[in-house]
C-alpha cells in the first residue's frame, strides 16, 4: 500500500476539521448557558422496568436542553431498583410500588435521617389482550376475568362472558390463558385488582409471582403479548403499550358502572382519582380498584419515582429535583399517552409537583 | 483422551533444574491454585449468602414445592426445580448423547473428507450460537412445529405416563425445552467425542478389517470400546450445560412450580431459569433464597462431575 501525498493532505485536514468542530460543541454549553439550567453532574437511578420506555423518552429530551448533564436509567427490576437506592448506589429509584415499611426504614437510613418519599410518575394501564378469531370487542367483568385466570371458566363461549356480549359470536374453544412466569409489578397489580374486585372469584394469594395453576408463563410483558399473538383463542395481561405495539386487541372491563375501554385516557381517571395514603410529601397511592365510573378504566398501575426529601448529597439533590420537575411538567406528562402509558392528571399532579419543589 | 501418569522431573536425566522450568513450574501449580481458590470463592459466597433464607424458612427447603421466600412468614423449597432441572436435562441427553455420537462417528469414519470438514466445522458453529438466540427460535420457530409431535407421542405412547398430556395444550413444557437444551449440547458432546475416535490407534481399525469385519463392527468392536470413556466425558460435559442453561430456559418455559411427570404439559421450572426471572423483582429474603438453590444446582453438577470420574477412572482399567 502506497500513501500518496495528497491522501496524506486530507486526513490532516479532515482531523483539523474534526478536532475544531469537537471544540466549538464544548464550547456552546457555556456559549448558551443562559437559554439553558446551567446544571451539570451525571445522575444514575435504577429500577421499574415498566417505566423503562418513559424514562428513556425523558432523558433523551432533558439531556437535550442541559447538555451538561447525564442520565442513567438502568431498567433492573424495581426490587433491585430499591436496593440500589438503599445501598446509595443510585439517586433515585423507579419501583412499581411504594415501599414497605421495612424497607423505609432501609431507605431513611440512607438519606442520613431524612425521610424517603414516593412520587407517583408514570402510570399504565393493564390490557387483557385477546386472540379470538372473529372476535373484535370483548368485554369482561371482574368475576369473568377471574374465571378466566382462575381456570374455573375455560370455554369461550361459557355462558357467563355471553351474557357480557351480546351480538357477539364467542367460539366454543378452549381458553389458552397467558400470565407472566418472572416476578412483576404487573402480576401484582393485575392481581390486586382481582382480589379487590372478585375475592371470591379468585381465591388465590397476589404477589409479584403468579400462582394461580394452569394457562401458560410467558417471561416478560413481551413474551405474553408475543404468546398472545400467535396463539389461537388465547388471552393475557399486559401493559397496554404491548398492545399498541403488537396490533392486538384489549377487553374492556365492567367494573359495574358500564365497559370502558382500555386506553390511556380511562386508565388516568383511575389514577386520578387515587387517595394519597402517604404523610406529608409521601404520595403513596391507595388506587380505588372497585372504581364503578363509566369512564373510569380500572386495571392500572402506578410506578413511583423513590428519593430523598432531605438528606440527599446536594449535588445530587440539585439534579434529582431538576429532573423530576421536568418529568412532571405538562409537557413529559402530555407525551406519555402516545407511547401507550398513563399521564398523572388533576390534583395529583399538583401535589406531585409540591412534592418535587420540597426536595432539598 | 486415555490419560497418561504425569511425568514427573525425577524421571527426566539430570539433577539441575534450569531457570525456565522453575518459571513455568511456578506459573502451573499458580494456574491450578487458582482454579481450587475460584472455585472455593464460589461455595463459601453461596453457602454465606444462601444462610439467612435457611434460618427463617417455614417449610422444608427440600421438598416444599412452592417458592414464596418474600412473604411472611418465608415458605419456599426446592422440589419443583429440582425435578425440573434433572428431567429436562436428562431428556436432553436421551437425544443427544445417541445423536452426538452418531454424528462423530459419521463425520469421523463413513462421510468423504470434503464434507466431513465442512460438518465438523458447522457443528462447531453450533456451540458459538448464543444461548438468548437459541430460546427465541425455541419458542418461536420450533414451538409452534412440536406441538404435532408431542400430540402424537400424547395419543399413541400416553401409555408411558410421561407422555400422556391431559391438558391437549402441548407448548411451553419441558419436552420442548429439552429438546432446545439436547441441541445446545450437541457440539459439546459431538466435538469431543469425534476428538476421542480420532485417538482409536489405526493398527486396531486395520486389525479389524483384515479380519474381515464389516465398517458397522469395526466400529462396535474397535472403536466404541476404545471410545467409551471418552464419551462418557464428552456427555458429563454437555450434561453440565444442560443442567446450568438459564436463559434458554427461562424463554421457553411456562415456570410453574409443580412436580408434574406429563412432560408435554406447560410448565415445569429449572434451578438456573427460576433465579434469572426471580432475582430482579425479589426482596432480601428472596435473593437470599435464590441464592440457597444455586448453592443446590453447584452440589448437583459437582456431583455429576464426581459420579462421571468414577466411571471413568473404573472404565479405564477395562479399556488400557
């Protein structure tokens, strides 16, 4: 190989070139610092993986107007997700719940005596997707949908989700049930609402893990949906941006006051109609499962943002509060329906942001 | 294969040892120092970890079949994962085993040489495919094609309880598991035993043949006696894998915790798959736990391992 002169030339000039466009996009933050925050300092957090795609969507659009900032949302589980928190290992923590007592205690330990507080941040809705050839819309009632998951319905046309549908033809196959086969806050809270709406229906403990015999485990909600998809007279629950993305179809639910459909829209009048049980800026949410509104979807889930209130490294506090005041503005809210989860509306959202505004 | 006693520096003429042998002596017993130290590592890290959820558990760890070591009071035990574990593998070595060593002996004394090094070489690629990659194309290509194949076996060998599907749904189950897992350790199994015939001294093949045997019985009586323990380690190898595949597993499975012999039924749980869908969402209980039936999957290989040098070192007197 023979490098003529010329070759030579222009990869001098092309890492001139190179090297001077890195310098004038170092220098702009500084140049624009006025339009932006000004922040800078990289800020990791871990947890819920249901939130996973929101977060990704926010971080990309914070780390957009401060530059000098960087984000890690690292989606490993909310479980993991606390310990991370707990272990000081992370800033915040996304979990699918709010924290049991013994792990507050855990957590204030690790904000040096200040207290660990719950910030509801994005919400979902949880789909009942069905596969049923010739079948458009389906509604279901808790009482069959525990039938369904419990194994004591397993024909489609069992006469008790007929009397839901009427003018519609329900085959008479059997019922291939999916459920999810790893632990997740989707099981559990799927399994929360049955339990609230159908105890006697479903007579099975909830929890993370699935335990109800019979259906089909599926690893993750993209394995349900995936199982779902390909398999005849089927049926399983999922978060509804699975639905979305896969071209499935959900059940509305009855919860007694009429079908409502599973979309974004419904799923927040739930969420905002869910008291505050927590103390303080503590917004842990006791989420009305039995709600009977005609608009009100009630199958949801709500995932917390986990920090300090106080006690915080205040570098860290700075961005935490930078972030989250960011995350709860009506704009990263307003872009959540989109992706296939359920914005924080209404009163919540207000003390959502008082909440925020305390952290120091 | 056949092992040869250690050559030992005593044996070797001449009393002064040079510089380098003391270099490369030192690096050797280094080497294997290590390995015992890692491996040491591992156990007292399980057994440490594994202790707290021992002390609180309500049921008996070795033969409750439910896993809730996150509730109170902590009921959790192995039962369901050891079943799962041990029959998936052993399912998947009743196919491969007899496969793998079909395929060696083909490549080794009956297919022409071109393709013979194309097909070691393809079975070598076998064992680089990702594990990940391996589960998907189970549960999604070849799940949807066996369904057929493990109704058949459910009507017309249901006798054999093991068959017999009462559910009539045929996916998901440790049939089909087993049979990804039999295929993921093919070329382990298959590329040591083709190394092992490879050793079979060319004198007994020819001795064979000229006293007029046929390929079939050169091969049941030269090369397969010769071969044996080989094999037998060759499939301990891929047996290891099989009982230690997560991710694979964990795809494929319906993980429920039951101790269901119908293997063509949803369900069933192995020990690796269980703790890669557990360990995100679980509490310090439960990572504790599952950290307890890994220490029991380590006790379960090493003594596969143990049980397989034994037959080897007994074989070995018959075959040297």
């Amino acid at each position: 190989m023979k490098f003529t002169r010329s070759a030579v030339a222009a990869v001098a000039i092309a890492s001139t070139l190179a090297l001077s466009a890195c310098a004038s996009e170092s220098a702009s933050p500084s140049a624009s610092g006025s339009a932006g925050s000004g922040l800078t300092g990289s800020l990791k957090a871990s947890g819920s993986s249901a939130q996973k795609n929101a977060m990704q969507e926010w971080i990309n659009a914070f780390q957009t107007t401060n530059s000098g900032v960087t984000i890690d949302y690292q989606a490993n589980g909310s479980g993991a997700g606390i310990q991370d928190f707990n272990n000081s290992q992370t800033s915040f923590a996304g979990s699918d719940s709010a924290l049991k007592p013994e792990e507050a205690t855990a957590a204030s330990t690790r904000c040096a005596g200040g207290t660990a507080i719950n910030i509801p941040m994005v919400g979902g809705a949880i789909a009942l997707a069905f596969n049923v050839a010739g079948v458009d819309s389906l509604t279901l009632n808790p009482k069959t949908a525990a039938g369904i998951f419990s194994g004591a319905i397993t024909k489609w046309n069992d006469p008790a989700i007929a009397a839901l549908n009427a003018g519609v033809t329900l085959p008479a196959a059997t019922i291939a049930q999916f459920h999810r086969s790893d632990s997740s806050g989707t099981t559990d809270n799927f399994t929360k609402w049955l339990l609230a709406t159908a105890p006697d229906a479903f007579a099975f403990a909830g929890g993370k893990d699935w335990v109800a015999p019979g259906g089909q485990g599926a690893k993750g909600s993209d394995g349900v949906a995936a199982g779902v998809s390909s398999t005849p007279n089927s049926i399983g629950y999922m978060e509804l941006s699975f639905v979305m993305s896969k071209g499935l179809k959900a059940a509305s639910i009855d919860n007694g006051g009429g079908a409502v459909e599973a979309t974004s829209d419904n799923a927040a009048k739930t969420i905002a109609a869910a008291t505050v049980k927590g103390t303080g800026n503590d917004l842990a949410l006791n989420i009305d499962r039995k709600i009977a509104d005609g608009s009100a979807y009630p199958v949801v889930l709500v995932t917390y943002e986990i920090t300090c209130e106080t006690g915080l490294a205040a570098a860290d506090s700075a961005l935490v509060k930078a972030f989250l005041t960011y995350t709860a503005s009506d704009a990263a809210q307003g872009a959540l329906a989109a992706s296939g989860y359920v914005p924080i509306t209404g009163d919540l959202l207000t003390k959502v942001r008082a909440a925020i505004a305390a952290i120091a | 294969m056949s092992q040869q006693a250690p050559i030992r520096e005593s044996s070797i003429s001449g009393s002064s040892v040079r510089r380098g042998d003391q270099i490369f002596r030192g690096i050797t017993v280094g080497s294997g120092v290590i390995i015992l130290l890692v491996m040491g590592a591992i156990a007292a890290f399980l057994l440490w970890k594994a202790l707290p959820s021992f002390s609180n558990n309500s049921a008996n760890f070795l033969t409750e079949k439910v896993w809730f070591p996150d509730q109170n009071p902590p009921k959790f035990g192995i039962a369901a994962l050891a079943f799962g574990t041990v029959v998936a593998a052993l399912f998947a070595m009743l196919i491969a085993v007899p496969v793998g060593i079909g395929t060696s002996l083909f490549i080794s004394f009956y297919a022409p040489r071109r393709l013979a090094g194309a097909m070691a070489f393809l079975i070598d690629l076998l064992a680089a495919v990702p594990s990940i990659i391996f589960g998907l194309w189970g549960l999604q290509v070849l799940m949807p094609h066996m369904g057929g194949i493990a109704k058949w076996l459910s009507d017309y060998l249901g006798v054999i309880p093991i068959f017999k599907n009462d559910q009539e749904l045929y996916t998901k189950s440790l049939f089909i598991a087993g049979v990804v897992l039999a295929i993921m350790v093919l070329p382990t199994i298959s590329a040591i035993s083709r190394e092992v015939f490879k050793q079979v001294p060319r004198s007994h093949l020819e001795a064979s043949l000229a006293l007029g045997a046929t390929r079939w019985e050169m091969i049941r009586m030269a090369v397969l006696p010769f071969g044996r323990a080989g094999v037998i380690s060759a499939a301990m190898l891929g047996l290891g894998r099989a009982l230690g595949e997560t991710i694979a597993v964990a795809v494929i499975l319906s993980a429920l915790f039951d101790v269901n012999i119908h293997i063509t039924e949803p369900g069933g749980n192995t020990f690796a798959a269980n703790i890669a869908l557990k360990w995100n969402e679980a509490g310090p209980n439960g990572l504790s736990a599952l950290i307890a039936s890994g220490l029991v999957l380590f006790i379960i290989t090493l003594s596969v391992n143990a049980v397989a040098r034994s037959i080897i070192a007994r074989r070995k007197e018959f075959t040297e």
